[in-house]
C-alpha cells in the first residue's frame, strides 16, 4: 500500500519505551500537534483491531471531531487507524516500529484516503495537504525521540 507522506526518525530507546508513546491512539494527545485528546467508543477500552474512537482536533481556532477505527495493531511493531470525518474515509495514519538494537526506527504514515472531489476541496485549503502533515508529523516524531530518550 503505498502512502502519501512517511517520516522517519531513529530513537536511542528501545521499542516497548516508544510503544508507550505510540501504541494507543489515546495517548496521542501528548505527542500531537493536531490531535489533543481521544475517546474511546462502543465499550472500547484501549487499541484492538475494529476498536472505535473519537479523535478530538485542533488547528489554531479550528475545532473538529473524527471517528477512529484501528486496523492494525501488532504490539511494538505498528498500528494504524483509519479516520473518518461526517461518515467520509479521510485518512489511514500508523506507526511502525523496527528494533535497531537498543535504538528504535520509527516510521510514522499517512495515506489520504479522501474521494476525488473531497480531496479537491480539502487541498484548496492551505492547511490541508500532505506537507502540512508531514510538517505535524515530524513535530510528532521529534517529541516522541525527546520523550523516549529521556526515560
């Protein structure tokens, strides 16, 4: 599957420490630029493949809600969601995780899953294209590397 932006970074931690970091879409908030906060749904309690979640957003002034599903979810190596906006596919977005020794790669994606014409719309708006997300996800895996290695 190919995906539109993926950064890369190299942690000096191991993986369970950065799995911490990234392996529940709830704890998201803490890392993110964009997403502050999640909500669990339909009895979910923590990731699981078909999990549900409400993703809580924020750009400057603008607020928004998504709805979550994770898809795959392999404990220290990846998961991924796919997101939703007003019942419209959006975005899959994923970590994964390769062990490099006692250091860690980490690869965050995203892959624009929006029809033709919600693309259109989406991309005349300057904060909505794939740079602006590569942007927020190397701020994303910057403070990830800063968390993980300082324990």
């Amino acid at each position: 599957m190919a995906h539109d932006v993926v950064v890369t970074r190299t942690v000096d931690a191991p993986a369970e420490r950065v799995w911490d970091l990234v392996g529940d879409p709830a704890r998201i908030g803490a890392i993110s630029p964009e997403c502050h906060r999640v909500d669990w749904l339909g009895g979910a309690s923590g990731p699981a493949p078909g999990a549900r979640f409400t993703g809580h957003n924020r750009k400057g002034l603008l607020r928004w809600s998504t709805t979550g599903t994770v898809v795959d979810y392999d404990p220290q190596r990846e998961i991924s969601w796919d997101v939703e906006l007003l019942g419209q596919s959006v975005a899959r977005w994923g970590f994964r995780l390769t062990p490099e020794g006692g250091r860690t790669r980490i690869e965050q994606y995203w892959q624009d899953k929006r029809s033709p014409l919600a693309n259109v719309v989406g991309r005349a708006r300057a904060w909505d294209v794939p740079a602006a997300n590569r942007r927020g996800m190397e701020q994303t895996l910057d403070a990830i590397r800063r968390r993980a290695e300082q324990g």
